[in-house]
C-alpha cells in the first residue's frame, strides 16, 4: 500500500560543510565535480526521506553553477523533494556558500535530480505524492509537472525503448 502524500517539507535534507585545498581545482576554488558528488548524495537522503525504499538517479538534467565557493568558505546543501510520478521523484538542490568571517551569503547551484524508487524486485515502484505548503515550494510543485515532460520528451528523442536493457 502506498503511503499518504506527504508534505515537501518532510524530505528537506540540509548539510555544511567547509571547502579545504584537497576538493579544489587549478583554479583553488571548489572543484566542480565534488560538489556534484554532495548534491547527488543529499539528493539520495532528501528521495529516501520522502519514500523510506532504496532509489537510484536517472536524470541529472539540470545543474548551473552561478558562482565559485573558495577555500575556508562554507558551503551549505538544501535538497527536498518538489514533485512525484509514479516512481519517480523530481529533486531541487540549492547550495549557498557563505563567506565565514563577514557571514554574506551567495548562491552558488541549483539543481534538478529525477531518481526512482525501487521495490523489492529492483523494479521501479510507486512512491507517494508530495503537497507545497510554502509560496516556494507552490511554485516549484507547480512548474514541475512542464520539467517532467521536457525529461519524458528528451528521452523518447535520445534513446530507443530497448536502449539500456539487458539484451
Ligand atoms: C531506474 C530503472 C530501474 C528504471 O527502469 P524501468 O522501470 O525499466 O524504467 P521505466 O521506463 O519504467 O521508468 C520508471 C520511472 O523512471 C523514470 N525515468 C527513467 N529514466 C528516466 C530519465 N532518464 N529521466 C527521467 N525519468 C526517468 C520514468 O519516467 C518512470 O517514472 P514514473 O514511474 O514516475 O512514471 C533503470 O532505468 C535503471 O536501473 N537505471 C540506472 C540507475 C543507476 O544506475 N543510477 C546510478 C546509480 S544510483
């Protein structure tokens, strides 16, 4: 049985941290790559929270760097679940990175992940919905449903329905 929805505030997932020279690039800002890693691992813990079943990533379609985190700042991780399908849930990540000696606060990612739920049979399974309570929230539940078919669209475009089962 499916759980009831449930509110997207319930799978808000939050982590700090602060960047060393060993995550930077040539460039000695964060290297982007990293901070990829951190927004797919709180992706996986916010989707978790929402169905309580194993999940996988599926489509990472869209992630813009707007601007770079430097040495000794720290970085913050905001993910919840916006949307759901069936199986599938849409993801948003935020990551703010904060200057700690004058507290400003800039954005610095945003990010859409899809991942899906597995059952038991390591088959795509139903989740349960997700409702805004936040003006926020509203509008990324809202705007979801345009983001979901533009995936559903690309992948009907790029792949055929045999692409990526086992022959
Ligand atoms: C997830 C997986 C099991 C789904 O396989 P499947 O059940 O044959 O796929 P389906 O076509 O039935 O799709 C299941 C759901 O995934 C969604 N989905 C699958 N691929 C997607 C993609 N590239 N982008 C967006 N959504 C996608 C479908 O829209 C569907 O959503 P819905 O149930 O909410 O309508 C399979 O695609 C897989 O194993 N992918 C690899 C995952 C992985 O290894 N990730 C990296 C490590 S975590």
């Amino acid at each position: 049985m499916i759980a009831s929805p449930k509110p997207i505030s319930a799978s808000r997932s939050v982590l700090t941290e602060m960047l060393f020279p060993g995550d930077t690039n040539y460039h000695g800002t964060m290297f982007g790559g990293t901070l990829m890693q951190y927004i797919d691992k709180i992706a996986t813990i916010a989707a978790m929270r929402h169905c309580h079943m194993p999940v996988v990533t599926v489509s990472q379609d869209s992630l813009d760097f707007l601007s770079p985190i430097r040495v000794g700042e720290a970085f913050e991780l905001e993910a919840c679940v916006t949307w759901t399908h069936r199986s599938s849930m849409e993801i948003y990540c935020v990551v703010r990175a904060e200057d700690l000696f004058t507290g400003e606060r800039r954005l610095t990612v945003t990010a859409f992940s899809t991942f899906v739920a597995l059952g038991e049979d390591g088959k795509s399974a139903p989740v349960p919905g997700v409702y805004p309570e936040t003006e926020e929230e509203r509008l990324l539940h809202e705007s979801a449903r345009t983001r979901y078919e533009q995936r559903q669209l690309r992948r009907s475009q790029r792949y055929s329905s045999t692409d990526g089962r086992d022959k």
